[in-house]
C-alpha cells in the first residue's frame, strides 16, 4: 500500500541506476528538498518558477532523479530517521590512487581528487576552488587515474583551452594522454579532448568515458545544460569557483549534471 502523508514509509529503497537513482516510496519533504527555481520576468518585475528535478514513476509511489543527488538523498532520510536500503544496480568502481600516479599534482589537489573518488557513488562530483586557480592539476590528476579511458575536458573559452593544452601536455609523456582535438577520439583508442564551451558537440555519447567541466557554474542556460546532459553515460566532474549568492542559486543545477560538492579549496585549514 503506498505510504500516505499522514503514514510516512517504514522502509524506503534507493536504486542506483548508471545516471539515475529511484526512491521507493518516495517520503514527504523529498520532493521539495530536490526542487529548485527559475527565475523569469513579466511585465519588468523578477519571479521564480518553481523546477521540479524529479520525476513520478508511472503507476508507482517512487521518483526517479539524477544519480547526482545520491547524497542529498541519503542525508535527508538519516536526518529524518528514516530507515533505508541502497541497491547498486550498476556500480562504479573507484581506481586506487597514489602520491606515485599523481607525484606532479599539489598536496591540495591531491586531497580533492580524492574527495572526488570517495564519492563516485554519486556519479562524479564538484571541486570548488579559488578564483583564477590554476585547475590543470585536477585535470591532470583524473587523466592518470582514468588511464584507457576517453575523456572530453570542456574549458568556457578559447583562451583558457590554450592554456590548459599547455599545462596539462607538458607534464603527459604518453600519447593517449595528450589533449587533442574531439574529432580524433571518435577513433577506437582511448584519449583525451578538449573543448571550449561553444564547442559542446556529440559524434556518440556513448563514446566518452569521462565528462571534466572547467568553471561548471556557467553552464546556466537551458542549451548548454542539455548538452551536458547527454553524457549520461559518463563520470562528470567539475571544477568551479564562484561566491555568494550567485554560485549558491546555480548550485541545484550544478549538482543534478555533476554530483555533490565534495570538496572546498576555497577554505583553508586552520
């Protein structure tokens, strides 16, 4: 008998699926907790329209919604004490990691990798970072721990895709590891693209193992989020800076497309 609002569930099961999750039955406050909000304007006065980021099962008491919010999940039903069983319906296995695969990346780089591997449950995830930080080393460090794979690095402009070639090239002694340019990965080898965000294209997108955002929180517009959401088949992980108000309103859509925010370079230990 499907729960009711004034008999919340016993027991709920969470599905993880490959880019999705299923919550069953789904509890009371879930479904606002996983909506956020749109802004529009009329008539020169600003509002906000509410945006679901989940979906009914059809002839179900669930809802499905991106595997990215695993965590949110899962704390909202420990805060409310409600007792809950996880399935792997496809599971992602981490690769090990090592100061000897990652021996050119910083101490802080190093500790937010693997942050991000902690936390592949949910599918990828977000490192934020100072304004103007050099994230080469991430990109660097995903690359050496993804060996084999194919891996497309989308940069929000032309210049910062010059730089990143640049840094993360010089430091890659094997080929497959070099950036180069997304047509040449529709070959049947592994290795690594770059793109710049206009650029955002799709041969297959099966054919990508592995989705790196440089500066995520500008990927706002309905296009571009789209896009992105074609690499459901991919680990996406992304890299961002940005404050106050402006990175917390995007950081609903931030995290549907990429995972949680598992670790924060902005702040430094005391």
């Amino acid at each position: 008998m499907p729960a009711t609002n004034s008999e919340p569930p016993s027991h709920v099961a969470i599905t993880l699926h490959r880019s999705c999750l299923v919550v069953r039955p789904c509890p009371d406050g879930l479904k606002a907790l996983l909506t956020t909000s749109k802004p529009f304007k009329s008539r020169g006065k600003l509002y906000r329209k509410p945006l679901p980021q989940w979906g009914e099962l059809k002839n179900d008491d669930g809802i499905v919604c991106s595997r990215g919010f695993f965590q949110k999940v899962r704390q909202f039903l420990e805060k409310t004490g409600t007792e809950f069983s996880v399935e792997e319906a496809y599971r992602i296995e981490p690769p090990p990691i090592s100061r000897r695969v990652l021996r050119t990346v910083s101490d802080a780089h190093f500790w937010a990798l693997a942050a991000l591997l902690e936390n592949l449950d949910c599918g990828g995830g977000i490192v934020l970072h100072p304004e103007g930080e050099d994230v080469s080393g991430l990109v660097r460090g995903l690359i050496r721990l993804f060996p084999g794979k194919r891996i497309v690095v989308c940069t929000p402009d032309r210049k910062k895709k010059e730089e990143l070639i640049g840094e993360v090239n010089r430091y890659m002694k094997k080929p497959e590891q070099k950036m180069r340019p997304l047509d040449l990965l529709r070959a049947e080898v592994p290795g690594v693209a770059i793109i710049h965000e206009a650029e955002i294209r799709f041969p297959e997108p099966e054919e990508v193992d592995i989705f790196i955002m440089v500066d995520v929180y500008r990927v706002s517009g309905i296009k571009a989020q789209e896009k992105v959401m074609r690499y459901s088949r991919s680990l996406k992980f992304g890299f961002s800076s940005g404050t106050g108000n402006d990175l917390e309103n995007k950081l609903p859509i931030m995290e549907e497309l990429f995972g949680p925010v598992v670790c924060d370079l902005r702040t430094t230990p005391e």
